[in-house]
C-alpha cells in the first residue's frame, strides 16, 4: 500500500470551530506506514553506501541483461569417454569418513 493510499484511511479530529486538531489512523495503516518509512531509511541509508560512479539499473532490466549473457560456461558433455564412475559411487560412506566431517574424529 503507498503512502497516498494509507493517508487516506486518516480521519481528523477537530476543535468546536472545526479546526484539525489531530489525527486517526487504525493500528494496521499505522504499521503499514511505518514499515514503509522504514523501507525508505533503509534505501537512503544504501544510497549512501553506493559508490557514486555505480550505475543504478531497474531490477526487470538487470534480469534481462543477465539472461542475455546466460551462455552455459561448459558445454555439456565436455569429458564424456574420459573417464568412468564406479559401480559403488552411490553407496553409503565408510562409518570413519562420516565421523571425520562431522568433527568425532
């Protein structure tokens, strides 16, 4: 929800001569609004860390940029026939191999 639109559910208070004098928002648009000022100090404080020569591109535009490079870096199949996997490559590890990743030896 934007700001515009939680602002709107504000109700004001007014004096005997119908001056505003505060104003109401439930407890929801209350969060919701605070979590957005939130959203917001967090995308200044990330400006500041920014190096100021770094271009700043929509996140729609770096995917389609990134998939425009998406060129596999290996083609598949590169060993095949170099090599061959053993029969047992599958079976469970020795009790003393499990012992010694899991720091017991």
């Amino acid at each position: 929800m934007s700001v515009p639109e939680l602002l709107e559910k504000a109700q004001f208070v007014v004096d005997a001569s119908g001056e505003k004098k505060s104003v109401l928002l439930d407890y929801a648009a209350w969060e919701a609004l605070l979590a957005l000022l939130d959203d917001l100090e967090d995308i200044e404080d990330m400006r500041h860390l920014r190096d100021p020569d770094e271009k700043v591109i929509a996140w729609k535009q770096a995917k389609a940029e990134l998939r425009l490079n998406d060129e596999p870096s290996r083609p598949f199949g590169l060993c095949a026939g170099e090599f061959s996997v053993p029969d047992d490559f599958d079976d469970p590890l020795p009790e003393y191999v499990i012992e010694e990743f899991e720091g017991k030896r």
